[in-house]
C-alpha cells in the first residue's frame, strides 16, 4: 500500500446504497459512553483534527502554504530529491513546532483509555509525536505515516535513528527553529524573505553509510507503509469481533486508512465520528454516531466512565 492523494468523498459513500446514507446517525453522547463503556476491542483512526488544539497546523483546507508552497508538494521523495534544503527547512520547522506543542486532553484521553482497555488499538496518521508523550502505551499505539522525530538514511542503506530529538536537527537549519513573538513573523515562514544559503553538505549526513542526507522517518506521498505495521494492524483485525471504531479529528477519507474503518465495520463495529466538521458526518448510518466537536473537548467526556474525570490539561482529577 502506498500513501497517495485521492478522493476526499469519505469510503463509505461510495459503497453504501444512497437509501442507507442519507439516515442520519445518533449524536447522543451518554448513548455512545454506555456502548463504550461495554466495549472489549475498540479500534481508533485519528488524524490532524486531534492535534489541532495543540496548536498544530493541519495543513489540509483553508489553502494553508508553506512559503507559497503546497506542503504536499513538499511532502515526496522527488521533492527531496530536487531541493533538499527546502524540505530540510520545511521538516526542521515542523519539528521544531512539534516540540513546543503540548499533548492536549484529547491525547491524554486516549493514552488513559489504552492503559485501562487492553483490547484498545490506536492508529494515528499523525507524525508529530504527541501522542507518546501524552504516555499512550507503545504496543497499543502506530504510527501509520511514521513519525517526524525519526530519522532514516535517504539512500535506504537502513540507518534510522528513533525520537531523535535534535532542535534544529545541525547548526544549518538553525533559521527552522528560531523563536520569535507572536506578533512577529518569522523570516523562515515569509516567501518575500529568501531562505538562507545552506550547503547539502551542510545537511545532516547518514552516520552508517556516510553517503546518504537524512530525512524525517515519515511516510512521503507515493511511498509505501511500513510491512510489519499493516500486518500487525490486519492481525489485531483479524483477531475477532471490533465492538467500536473511533474516527477522530479525521475524514477517514484518505487511503489506506480509511479502508480500516471498513475492516473493523466488517468485524462488527460502530462507528462513532468525532469532529467538528458537520460534513465528516457524511455517510454514517443510522446505527453510527457522530459527536460534533474537538477530540480534546469531547475525548475527556466520552471516556469518564472508564478513566475517571479529566481536568482540560489532561490530569484525571476524581474517579
Ligand atoms: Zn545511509
């Protein structure tokens, strides 16, 4: 399976009949935490939308650009290939803001969720590592797109380096990871300022084969995800019946992930959407649901009855 641009028409439109789509799905919340609560394997699919009160940019929609770039067209190998430096800067930047963001409750919801549900399994299309610093356990948790804080050798001779931590990630990048205040921009971020003259050699270099830059450990449009991953995540499937799948902060629309969400329904499961995108709604059925609103909002309250109350920086506060 590759990663790839297609329809951003969720899956299930396409294959359910137009007299079951239009049913509108449940959208009472205490309705969804009793089914939760009697819940013995609950699959999750998150994406940007669970990150977004981290204060992460998602990118997607409201014509977001880098330096008046498309951040997808960044986000490929022939890019990489092609200027080096720029996806460098454009990698060492969201790094740089993936670090300063916090975990929110919505994060530390889940991990809490994972703790107390053996049979919990979370999958994230996210890279920007909050997740495992929320402390989501590491077995009940993958990285479908890989993470932003891995490293691996461009020339694949198999060097790669996990959590590295590096801010910038060489003295070179070093304009990626300038703070400046709010009300300033930084140079990096405005395409009337031209990025600094940096030397590829001046690039991280692979330690293993000394030939070969680093790039992040993330998965690039048009390549593939990780083998042992796909089949680990098929086997969990595969492993009986799925009570509850949660698509949160996602369309669910974007391939291979979404295709999980119709495994775990032919496993059993509800659907249950949370987003606060009225049109992520779109094809559930009458027997799914969908809570409008932020995961780190409405998380906290969905999982109580299993993790206790949550204070809105992710603390349990009462049982
Ligand atoms: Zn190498």
């Amino acid at each position: 399976m590759t990663r790839s641009f297609t329809s951003r028409r969720p899956y299930w439109t396409r294959h359910t009949a137009h007299a079951q789509t239009t049913m509108a799905p449940r959208t009472s919340i205490d309705e969804l935490k009793e089914l939760l609560e009697s819940s013995t394997r609950i699959l999750a699919l998150c994406g940007a939308g669970l990150s977004a009160a981290s204060g992460l940019p998602t990118f997607r929609g409201a014509g977001g650009l880098w330096r008046n770039h498309e951040p997808t067209s960044l986000a490929t190998p022939d890019a990489f290939e092609d200027d080096p430096v720029l996806v460098s800067l454009f990698y060492a930047w969201r790094k740089h803001m993936a670090l300063k963001a916090q975990p929110n409750a919505g994060h530390f919801a889940l991990a809490e969720l994972a703790k107390r549900r053996e049979g919990f399994l979370c999958l994230t299309q996210n890279v920007d590592g909050l997740s495992p610093r929320a402390g989501h356990p590491a077995a009940q948790l993958r990285h479908l797109h890989g993470s932003i804080l891995d490293v691996k050798c461009f020339e694949e001779c198999g060097y790669t380096e996990q959590n590295n931590l590096s801010d910038p990630p060489c003295p070179a990048l070093a304009a990626a990871a300038a703070d400046y205040p709010p009300d300033l921009t930084l140079p990096l971020l405005d395409p009337n300022v031209p990025t600094p003259e940096i030397d590829v050699e001046d690039l991280p270099h692979c330690p293993n084969c000394k030939n070969g830059l680093l790039r992040p450990g993330v998965v690039w449009f048009g390549e593939a995800l990780d083998e042992l991953m796909l089949m680990e995540v098929d086997n969990w499937i595969a492993r009986g019946k799925i009570d509850l799948m949660l698509v949160i902060g996602t369309a669910a629309a974007v391939y291979p992930a979404a295709g999980y969400t119709r495994k775990a329904q032919r496993r059993g499961a509800v659907v249950a959407v949370v987003n606060p995108d009225a049109d992520s709604a779109e094809g559930l059925m009458r027997n799914d649901f969908f809570l409008q609103g932020g995961a780190a909002e409405i998380l906290p309250r969905l999982f109580e009855g299993v993790i206790g109350k949550m204070d809105a920086d992710g603390k349990i506060v009462g049982a």
